[in-house]
C-alpha cells in the first residue's frame, strides 16, 4: 500500500519532531517515520537523563560543603542510592516522553509510522510493509557515539553515553576517555556520586571548542572534586581481565586501571541504512551534504539537525527542523545555519558561549574587537551564593555591538540568553547599561561589565578630551 502526504520525516528525535508539528500547524499533511523511540538522543540518553544525574550529583556536592554556609548536615556525608537516582531519572524521562509519545502526536494529526526506512528512490521511502511518498522529505536521523579506533577496545565491554544508563550500581572507579561536554559532566556527576573517576584526554586542556579560561575553571573543579584529570594524552591501547573484570587504559606513559570504561569520543552521523544513493542525495563521512537553506543535492529532500554534521546540539536540531519545513514548503528561503549558535557545557561551574570567543573574534577583525571582561567576585549575587568562580568576557567591536559572549559561573546559560538576544538585534553594550536590572541577580553583573566598557570608550579618544573640558 502506498501513501501520500505533503511531508514525511525520517527521525523523530528534536529535529524530527519540530519538523512534524510545524507542518501540522501548517495544515500540511505529515508522516513521522522512526524505527525506535520517539525522542532521540535528547530524551533518552542525553540532555534529560544527564541534568536529572547531574542535579543529584550536585544536590549531594552542595550537602557535603554545607558547612561553608553555616549548616550541619545529620550525616558527614551523603550516600548516595544509585538505583534511586537512576529510578528518578527514568520517571523524569517518562514525565518528558509522554508529551511526544506516538499516541501524542497522532492525536494532534500527525502520522508515525514505526518502521525503519529506507529511500527506494527519490520519490518513495520504504517503511516496513509501507510505501511511502510525498511532495517534499525531511531527513533527521540524529548521530550515535563515535567509537575511536583504539587497539583492544573491541574486546572491552565499555560504556557510551547510550548504555550508561542501564548501569545499576555506579562503578568504583571510572575511566573516561574523552574531554568534551559528554565527558566532563559525567566524570562529575560519577565523582560527586562516589566514584573515583580519571578522565583521559588527548588534548592538552578540556573543552577544547571554549574560551581557554573557561576551560581552566572547570578543569580545575574537576580536579578540585577529586577527578584525576590526565591530559594530553592520547590512548594507545585498552585491555580488560575477564577473570577480575579490571579495566586497563594505557595513554602515553601511564597504565590506568578501572572497573568501567566510559567511551565519550564525539558523535557520528547516522545515515547508513537509509539508501541514499537510490535518491540520489549526496553526503560524507561528516554528513549529508546540504547548503546553507538545508536542501539536500536533490532539491525536495532537505536535512536538518545532527546528521548534517556541525553543532551537536538539541536546541539547534530543533531551530533546523523548524527551519527546514519553512524552506520545503512555505515560499521564499530562510537561512538555516546561522553563525551565533548558543551553547552550554552544564559542568560545575557552567560554561555558556555564544556567538565568537576571544580567539576567533580576533582572528575575523583583529585589532577592532574589544573584550570586556566582569569577574563573579564582583557580582554581589554570586558573592551571596559563594559561587565566586566565574566570569563574563564579551567580545565587542569599538561602537559598543557586541560579536560574542562568554559565561562562566552558576546558571551561566541562562544568563547568556540575553547576550545572545544582543547579538542577534544588534544591542549595544551602550542599550544594556542603559537598562535597569533587577538587584540582587547575576544579570547585574552584565550591567555592570556593559557600564563600564561603554564608560571606557566614553572617556577615551576625543569624546573623552571633550566630556572632560565640558565637565570643568
């Protein structure tokens, strides 16, 4: 049986899922087609489980320095009940996963269709038993875990940020490979739980795609919760002892050893399977290839979120579904890879960018850009709080318009919104000094970083020369 509609999406993950509800709003006919559960990485195995991890984690963190505020816990030291956090985390998912559950979306007029799919040719999509074609295709097959090609590691039973979750007690100790966001947050939640974890990287430092400072804060939290931080270096080989389960990671010239292995090295595309070639759509190994509108090499089939490669984010995948749909099937065309994509590493202290970093704004304008920089000691909030260790630096062009921003420090990604809001309106640091905030927040602390950068420039050159003579 063969069945037309105006759209049909392969992938009902954060791009698929978006994609599929704007084109019902649209009134466009629409099939959702997904072989396994509805969500994707985001809901299952990502941002949802890790958050609800790293919020325990940071609840018992906050328990065990509680002295520091003048209270006594009951108990010297939190235990923690790793079946009752992963319990919590699994009722968390569930509480998410029942607003985009099959029967959810049908009954807001969307077809899914829970099959693998497979292109038979550019017209048709082959989904179990089901033929399936359509005016315009949207293809959001997310990513899965890279697997570095290390000597041994096919013969270790290691982890990924997939199987992690079907951990039911939390090992003693822990080797993580890899120093990303992935990495970094859980080798923190692990330790603040009661691992003892090493994170091994082959960098020289941590989140190697930060504002280097950033990235020292939070190395320095790691090591500072008791995380054994071994960095620049590369891993040459794995072994595991099948008779006492031990782990071993040798990197440069250390032996580590462990009772699990975390795996947290990148993320692929998934395209395979899909038959791309009977479609005729291009891709490589980074992804399907597509332009700056999301439209694939044939011209109604686009692709939206990670399997097109680039930003690995939830949020991102979700703007490009949206954004994908508006192209295929309203008029006109909207650009769908935009150049200040706001990002956040949920680590302790939090790590917020968006837009340039000091590094690359100076490369694009070199002796133009500006860089403010506010420190937390001097946000009365976080002075409050004792959660000092922080900044915000803000890379800005010498009329006040602001190019990036970096946060560091507690709920830096809420405070980043709102310089990703000037960015993309073209708010001065002029307009932000000018507007009141609410004492006591951290957004004082923006004020107060746009207050004096828009003094600065005030007093400088002749503007400066001239305020002076007049103020006599």
């Amino acid at each position: 049986m063969t069945t037309r509609y105006d759209l049909a999406i392969i992938g009902g993950g954060s791009a698929g899922l978006t994609a599929a509800r704007f084109a019902n709003r649209l009134g466009k006919s629409a099939a959702l087609i997904e072989a396994n559960r509805l969500g994707g990485d985001c809901t299952w195995t990502g941002c949802v489980p890790s958050k609800t991890l790293l919020h325990a984690a940071n609840t018992a963190h906050a328990i065990r320095n509680a002295p520091s505020l003048g209270l006594t816990p009951r108990a010297p030291e939190p235990a923690a009940d790793f079946p009752a956090v992963t319990s919590r985390i699994r009722a968390v998912i569930a509480q998410i996963y029942a607003g985009e559950t099959p029967a959810a979306l049908r009954a807001e007029g969307i077809d899914v269709i829970e099959a693998r799919a497979e292109f038979i040719d550019s017209r048709t999509i082959a989904a179990g038993r089901a033929a399936i074609t359509a005016r315009q295709f949207v293809i959001c097959t997310g990513a899965s875990p890279f697997i570095p090609p290390i000597p041994g590691l096919d013969a270790v039973p290691y982890l990924t940020y997939e199987t992690f979750w079907n951990l039911t007690a939390l090992p003693p100790r822990i080797i993580v490979i890899g120093g990303g966001p992935i990495g970094c947050e859980l080798a923190q939640a692990c330790q603040r739980l009661g691992s003892q974890v090493t994170l091994v990287e082959a960098m020289p430092s941590i989140l190697p795609n930060d504002d280097p400072e950033a990235a020292a804060l939070v190395a320095a939290s790691l090591a500072n919760d008791g995380v054994d931080l071994q960095l620049a270096a590369p891993v040459q080989s794995v072994s595991h002892d099948a008779a006492s389960g031990a782990i071993t990671v040798t990197a440069g010239d250390t032996a580590i050893s462990g009772a699990a292995l975390l795996v947290a090295a990148g993320r692929r595309p998934n395209v395979s399977g899909l038959a791309l070639d009977a479609a005729g759509i291009a891709g490589t190994a980074a992804g399907i290839t597509v332009n700056n509108h999301l439209r694939t090499s044939v011209k109604h089939i686009y692709a939206a979120g990670d399997c097109i490669g680039g930003y690995q984010f939830t949020h991102y995948a979700g703007y490009q579904g949206a954004m994908a749909v508006r192209n295929a099937l309203l008029p006109g065309r909207s650009r769908a890879r935009p150049a200040n994509v706001p990002w956040a590493t949920f680590t302790d202290p939090e790590v917020a960018q968006v837009g340039h970093t000091e590094t690359t704004a100076r490369n694009r304008c070199g002796d133009k850009v500006r860089v403010a920089r506010w420190p937390l000691a001097q946000v009365d909030r976080a002075v409050i709080e004792g959660t000092t260790a922080g900044f915000i630096k803000v890379m800005h062009r010498p009329n006040g318009k602001v190019l990036g921003a970096t946060v560091v420090g507690p709920r830096a990604a809420e405070l980043m919104q709102g310089w990703a809001y000037a960015i993309q309106h073209g708010i001065t640091l002029g307009d932000i000094a000018s507007t009141m905030h609410a004492y006591p927040s951290l957004s004082v602390g923006s004020q107060q970083l746009a207050w004096e950068a828009y003094l600065t420039r005030l007093n400088s050159g002749l503007s400066g020369r001239l305020l002076r003579w007049l103020s006599r």
